[in-house]
C-alpha cells in the first residue's frame, strides 16, 4: 500500500502513548512500562491538540478518564485488576448514551437531555475495565454521512482538515487516526462507521445486525432496523477484541441476538480455500478512478494471499436507493421526531428538514412495499453466498471531499444523488443486516485514503477477521500516519496536509 499524492515518505508514527494499539498498551502494562494513568494523559492531551483542528469530540470526560486510570493504576498495582480491556481508553459516539453525561446527538432539540442509563455496549465497556475519555461527534441524530452539525459544527479529516472525516461516526474515526487512542465506538445505519473509516485510513466494523444489542439507544430511534453498532481502531486485532467484549443477548433490545460469546482469531497468514466474490461496481455504481485502481491492486493481494477471486456480486435492483432505502430510511428518520413541528426542527440543518419531511410523505404502503423489496435484496445476497464465502467492493465510491459538503454530486462524469449516492456499497449491506468491515488499502492523488470492503454472512465475523488478518500481515496500515508531528511536551497537532 502506497501513498498516491507523490509524497516521499509519511510522517513517523507519534511517540504519545494514545497512539498505541490496544494490544499493544496491554502489553506494556504487564511489562510495568507505563500505567493507565499515564495513557490516559497521553490520550487526553492528544486530544485536545487534534481537536483544535479536527473538531472532533463534543463532551470530554477527562476529569472522570483520570480518576478512572487512578483506580486501575492501584488495582494493578495490588494485582486486582480484571478485564480484558483494562486500562485501555475508548471514546464513544454521540448517539450512545453514557449516563450521567449530555446526549445531543448533534441536534439542537436534544441540547438539554441526559441520559440516566448506560447503552448496553458502554455497560460491556466498563465490566471490561475500559477507560470513556470522551463523546466524539456526530451528525444531526446520525442522519448523512458526514459528522457535521448544528452543535459541534464541521468534524474535519486529520489527513486533510480541508476535508471531511465522513460520518456519521466522524469524530470517532478522525480520533483514532490521529492517535487518540486506539478503540472507538460508532453506529453505522447506512455506512456511517465504514464511510469515515474509509475517508479516515483505519479499520472499522459494522457486526450482524443485533450482534451488538443498542439498548437503550438513542431515544427515540433512528434508522431503527438499519443501526448497527461497532468498534473503529487501527488494527484488526483490536477490533476483534473489542467485538468480543461488547458482542452479547440483551434482553432490552427486541433486535438483539441470542448468541454465545465468541473469540475471534486474528493470527491468519494466509487464505487458501476463501472463495472472494469481488464487484467494483455492484453492476451500477459510479465510482472514482483511484477507488477502482486502489481496488485493483487490493484484489491482487487478496489473491496472492491464496484467496479464489472471482467478479461476481449480489445483482442487485439499480433502483435500490430510490425504491428501497429512503422510503424505510427517511420513514424511520422522520418517526423518529413524529412529535417535533416545523417550529421544533427550525434550529436542525435545512438538510435534514427535507429527509424528515421527505420521510412523512411516503406513505405506510410505500414502506411496506420497500419492506418486500428489502427481503429481494436479502435473498440476492443468500444466493451470493451460495457461490462464494465473502464479497469484497470498495467502500466507498470516493475519496474525502471537501469539508462541510453533504457529499458530490457527479463521479467521473456521472450525476449521483449527493445524500447517498457516492456510498453505494455500504447501505445495501445494511438492508440486508449483513457484517461488514472496512480496511485500508491505497491512497488517491492527493494522498487521501481508500478503504476496501469485505461483506460477510450473517454471523460470519470470523471470516471477515481472517480475510482483514491476512490483508493486514501483506499490507501493514498501521504504520501509516496522517500529517501530524509533536511538540517537545508530546501534545500532538494536525497539520494541513498541503
């Protein structure tokens, strides 16, 4: 994996402790190299440089962090210390609920609520002894895929401040890129962990729908049954360590799955007998002439790895987007605030007014008939999986374009919808309830990273995590870094990469 832009070399890796990996910061704490207290520092300072320019946390929990990494400190100390995450620092999204702490959502209507529950994935986060140093932020209740809104403003690209992070989960992707530690948690109801994993150059993973149980969620619901919620980090292993913590039955969540916990493995070398089906284009996307020359090169690794790739795809409707998503998305949107009136959403971005308004004319035959070709699209996928183990696609149609833009409106000549139209690839995946991942897997021109997807059956992690493994081992991501440097202090700054 190389950088397109023509650079001679990227910047070294920051020596703050918040850019090591999750696995990596365990290990140090059993070596008694440095304690939790000492990364929460590093975390916390890194990112209160990033966000100057990167705008990406909207509630810090610093003060709670510390005291956090105290205790910790002590129970290590006493040998007492418990967890499979212990000690490690997590930032979550804007849309899961943290009790006790603000819950804006990015919308001006939530601006005064609190939530008195932890969501279930927070609960599993803290039994597991990790550390909440912040809300990240996120879109107006998650409703595009960029992390700009009327509360925090623009959340921008650590590659490029120039550029958006993508979104919905913006902040939490921009974080991790930029070395604020090294596990995030996002939603994702149309792409919104994959688009700015992508547009961010780090891993991110949108489980089984209900794998992940989302009570109590965001109240009330958006993209109800689309919403999945899932770990962003720089490496696979440590996605696969946090999908085992925050995986599990809830009995709050009508949605969540009734299923064992698992351990995933992550040591994968090589990938004989994977049979890949690969689309560029899922037979009607537009999409980027670097995407398709980064997917390319992608699909060649994958095969030197032992992987039988063939073009194949699900053969999806062309009109899917028109016929299928929005009237189920923006009906779930518009549900979401069937109490709020024209004078309650006057503060929200025009933007989201007309998906609202747009999701209260489609009529209850509208989504059931949505609903039926929602089931057409699954069966599409059932059939795929028959022929091959996995999908792979890019993740998104295009590089991060320019911040504060809702999205582009023509690809290599094309017109698309600038909503939804440039991320074909990852909202099908959501109709379908399907595990996805995102890894890195080339640059653009102007050195702006490219993500690849990797679509798995229901309930098949495990394939996803050894096809990224293998991925990983060939094509080391992790080493590559945004255009950041460090003072003598070891505060970490973003620079704009010019």
């Amino acid at each position: 994996m190389t950088d397109g832009s023509g650079r001679a070399a990227f910047p070294p890796a920051p020596t703050g402790l918040g850019a090591l990996s999750a696995t990596e910061i365990m290990a140090g704490y059993k070596r008694e190299a440095f304690t939790p207290r000492d990364v929460v520092d590093d975390t916390i300072a890194a990112l209160e440089a990033t966000c100057e320019t990167c705008n990406a946390v909207v509630t810090p929990m610093y003060e709670q962090a510390r005291a956090e990494a105290d205790r910790i400190t002590r129970e290590m100390r006493a040998g007492e210390a418990k967890g499979p995450l212990a000690g490690v620092p997590v930032t979550i999204k804007d849309l899961v609920f943290v009790a006790g702490v603000p819950a804006y959502a990015g919308s001006p209507m939530n601006t005064s609520f609190v939530p008195e529950a932890d969501a279930a994935v927070v609960s599993s986060l803290k039994a597991s002894g990790a550390i909440i140093t912040c809300k990240t932020t996120t879109c107006e209740s998650g409703y595009k895929l960029t992390a700009d809104s009327p509360v925090t403003g623009l959340t921008r690209n650590p590659w490029n401040p120039g550029r958006t992070s993508g979104g919905s989960s913006g902040g939490a992707a921009a974080g991790v890129a930029a070395g604020c530690g090294p596990i995030a948690i996002g939603t994702d109801g149309v792409g919104s962990i994959r688009v700015p994993s992508s547009f961010c150059g780090v891993f991110g993973l949108k489980p089984t729908f209900g794998l992940v149980p989302r009570s109590p969620g965001f109240s009330p619901p958006s993209w109800a049954s689309l919403a999945h919620t899932g770990p962003i980090t720089r490496t696979v292993a440590d996605a696969a360590l946090t999908l085992e913590v925050i995986a599990g039955y809830d009995l709050r969540d009508a949605a969540s799955l009734p299923v064992s916990k698992r351990r995933f493995d992550t040591s994968a070398r090589r990938l004989d007998g994977i049979r890949i089906g690969a689309s560029a284009d899922l037979g009607y996307a537009a999409v980027s002439p670097d995407v398709c020359a980064a997917f390319g090169k992608a699909l060649a690794v994958l095969d030197a790895c032992g992987a039988q790739v063939t073009m194949d795809g699900p053969g999806l409707d062309p009109g899917i987007l028109e016929h299928t998503l929005k009237p189920i998305a923006f009906t779930e949107q518009a549900a979401a605030v069937a109490t709020k009136t024209s004078a309650d959403l006057a503060s929200s971005e025009a933007d989201y007014r007309d998906v609202v308004s747009a999701g209260r004319n489609y009529t209850g035959t509208d989504y059931i008939e949505a609903s039926y070709r929602r089931g057409q699209a699954r069966n599409a996928f059932v059939k795929l999986f028959e022929r091959v183990d996995v999908l792979v696609t890019p993740t998104v149609a295009v590089t991060a374009f320019e911040a504060g833009q809702l999205g582009v409106s023509t690809i290599d000549g094309k017109t698309v919808d600038p909503h939804l139209g440039w991320s074909p690839f990852t909202w099908p995946i959501n109709l379908a309830g399907l595990p996805a991942a995102t890894l890195p897997c080339g640059f653009d021109r102007d050195g702006m990273p490219i993500g690849l997807q990797i679509v798995a059956p229901w309930l098949d992690e495990p394939t996803i995590f050894r096809i990224a493994a293998a991925f990983e081992q060939t094509q080391p991501w992790a080493k590559f870094w945004p255009w950041i440097t460090q003072s003598e202090k070891g505060r970490m700054r973003t620079e704009v990469c010019r």
